[in-house]
C-alpha cells in the first residue's frame, strides 16, 4: 500500500487543481452574468435569410443581425453551386494546399476574387481570421513598422502581434495623428498603414482618400481589411477602396467569403503576386490548415459570378439603409455610422440592450444586443443589419418594433 500513496498523493494534488481551476472560471463567469454581457446563444431552425425560424417562437421571425448582406447564404444559384461542387469534389480534401489539398476549383475561385479585386493574385484561407493572422509575420521584420487604427478587428491586432515589426497605433481614423506616427516611424525599412474599411461595430468607413495621401507623401503601403464591404460598397460593390476611388492606391486587401459572398467561411489575401507565391511558402494558418471543402468553394464562386455580372443587388442596399436610418432617426433614436447597412442603434446601458433585445425577438424581430468586450464600456448597442434581401415592408416592421420597444425602455418617447 505504502508504494500506492505517492500516486494517490498525485492524484489528489490533481483534482485539488482542476476544482481550483473550475472555481476560478465559474466566479469568471458569474461576474459576465452580473454585468449583463452575457452573450446567450439563440437557436436558429431554418436557413439563414431575410426571415428565418428560431427555436421557441411559433411564427418565422425578421432577421436583422446577420451579415448576410446581399442575401446570397440561401440564394437558389448559390446553394446549387455548393451541391454541385459537393457531388463532383467531395466533402473535403482532408489535406492542407501544398500536400493535396489544392483542386482547380481552389485556383478558379481565386483567380475570379482576383479578378473582383483588380489585383495580380489570390490566396484564400479557412477564415479572414486566418488571413490576418498570416499576412503581419510574412510582410514585416523587426526592420519595419507597421501603424494600425485603434479601432481595427480583434483579428488584425492578433495577427499584428504575430509579427516582429515595429507596432504603432493612430487614433481612431485621425490623420493627423497617422501623419505624427509616419514621421516617427521614418527610419523604418517598409512601413503599413493598417485599417478596416469599414469599423465593424460603428459601420463608418475609413477615410481612405487621406490615408492614401500620407502613405505616399511618406513612402509607406496600405492595408484595407473589407469584411464588411465587399460585394456591396461601391458602385460595383468591389469595396471600401472603389467607393473612395482608391481602388488602385490601396496594395494589400484582405476580405472574408463569410458575409457578402455566401456566408459560408473562407477568407482571402489579394495583392501583388511576389506577396501572395510568399504567402503560399510562409504564412502558418495557409501551410497548418485544411483547405477550404468543396461546397464551400462551389457557393462561393458562384456568389463572386454574380456579381462579376451585375452590380444590381449591391446597388439596391443605398436605399434600404437609408430607409431605415431616416426614420429611426426620426423617432428619436442615435444611429452611429454613415450611409452604411450597419446601423448601430446606441444605447450606453449593457444590460437595457439586452432586455431591448429579448423584446423585439416577441415583436417578432431578430437582433442582438453588443456589450464590453465587444465594444467599449458605456457603448453598449443594437447593431442593426440591413439586407438586400429585405423588403420596405421588413425595414418598416422593424422600426415599428424599435418604437414600441424604446418608449417600453424610455430610450424614445
């Protein structure tokens, strides 16, 4: 017995841990629920679209939280695309890029996102996570500085640590204090300027035209993040840059499949074709990932046809957003953004957008409330997305909801 108690002790001193363990993640997790950022997940019963079906509600229900911004994740062209793909290619290549995990379909989608883009090449990715998470360490050395708004996606600033350049921050979408970290950092090898296209959380739009200006005017290159600008910003929906008519100042775009383009999952880097043949040898999450399934690449590439042969769907979104900003303006309510489908209804209080939440989910209306750590402390909201697949109908029954569910709440009166 005496030869047992050392393992036991072992043993003991374990299970001692992993209770430690789980009582400082129950207390973690308890402090979210008393803050009122606890972050439910609902369940969704149909496919995704304008209306779908949730879990506990009798009727379908309006969808105004998703990314699905022109209304392709269910488009008949789309998902037959993904059948197809699915019965000619298979589920999966069980395989990352360089062993065997490349098919013609990988290379086609990326030479028509190329095309999209008006860039020299393509290289796609499991996410646009994955994308920014590769692109910093490949581009930059200790030699370089890379200068990104305080503002920009979780993803850009993890894949910035990755990398050993130099890391500067501008405050948000100040040139001025853009310009003050350019002369700063002249010194440096190669500097990138590093922004979102457009700010996820508040829906404004990255003042491009003076960021190309500076990055010239002192010798650096810019990097755009459009997640949630392609397919629909712009005249031809290309993005953030061809709405700003920069389209050939900007040197590095990263973008997702996962929103405009089908909304399935796959990101992508285009640019100059030396960065991208780097990417392929270089960048870990391309090199360590499976490639993108079959289905996947099928939907998607038939989502970037589209709108490689018309620019209708992506022009209808002006209209609709504005419909829906005017008159909840009108009612009462602060919208954050510009002319943008995300339209974030401020509310400050964390736990009042929760409740505001749960109320137009009974009005029969689909949205989310975001609090810290997503956004700020005191910035708590609603964001609001507006889809082309949305009818004026929709956009009205949803305001009307808003209404009822302010004056309920004394946001509005």
């Amino acid at each position: 017995s005496w030869l047992c108690r050392p393992w036991a002790a072992a043993v003991s001193r374990s299970y001692a841990a992993a209770a430690e363990a789980r009582a400082v993640l129950e207390n973690e997790l308890e402090g979210i629920r008393a803050a009122g950022t606890w972050k439910a997940e609902r369940i969704i019963t149909s496919k995704q679209g304008p209306q779908i079906n949730v879990d506990g509600s009798r009727s379908s229900i309006l969808n105004f939280c998703a990314n699905n911004y022109l209304g392709l994740s269910s488009h008949p062209e789309v998902v037959q695309a993904g059948i197809d793909a699915l019965k000619l290619y298979g589920a999966g290549l069980s395989s990352v890029r360089f062993i065997c995990g490349t098919q013609d379909i990988h290379k086609h989608l990326e030479n028509k996102l190329a095309e999209f883009h008006q860039r020299e090449d393509c290289i796609l990715y499991a996410s646009c996570f994955d994308a920014n998470a590769g692109l910093f360490e490949v581009l930059l050395g200790p030699d370089d500085a890379v200068l990104s708004d305080e503002l920009n996606h979780a993803s850009i600033i993890d894949g910035i640590r990755l990398c050993r350049a130099k890391r500067m921050r501008y405050k948000h979408m100040d040139l001025s204090d853009l310009e003050k970290q350019l002369k700063e950092s002249q010194s440096s090898r190669m500097r990138l300027i590093v922004t979102d296209g457009v700010f996820s959380m508040d829906g404004d739009v990255a003042p491009l035209t003076g960021i190309c200006d500076l990055a010239e005017q002192y010798g650096a290159m810019v990097f755009i993040d459009e997640c949630h600008a392609t397919g629909f910003l712009g005249p031809r929906g290309r993005g953030t840059d061809e709405l700003l008519g920069v389209m050939d100042r900007v040197h590095i775009v990263n973008s997702t499949l996962g929103k405009a383009l089908g909304g399935a999952a796959g990101g992508y880097t285009v640019g100059p074709k030396p960065l991208i043949d780097l990417l392929r040898q270089r960048s870990r999450p391309y090199l360590f990932s499976n490639s993108l399934p079959p289905p996947v690449v099928g939907c998607a590439t038939r989502a970037v046809e589209l709108l490689l042969a018309s620019s209708e769907i992506a022009q209808s979104m002006t209209a609709k957003t504005m419909r829906f900003r005017n008159r909840m303006t009108q009612a009462g309510f602060t919208i954050a953004g510009s002319a943008h489908p995300i339209c974030p209804v401020m509310l400050g209080d964390a736990r009042l957008a929760s409740l505001m939440a749960d109320d137009m989910l009974k009005l029969g209306v689909y949205v989310i409330g975001f609090s810290y750590p997503v956004v700020p402390k005191g910035k708590a909201r609603i964001r609001v997305q507006i889809s082309a697949a949305h009818t004026d109908e929709d956009i009205d029954h949803c305001v009307d909801a808003f209404i009822q569910t302010g004056r309920k709440h004394g946001v509005v009166s």
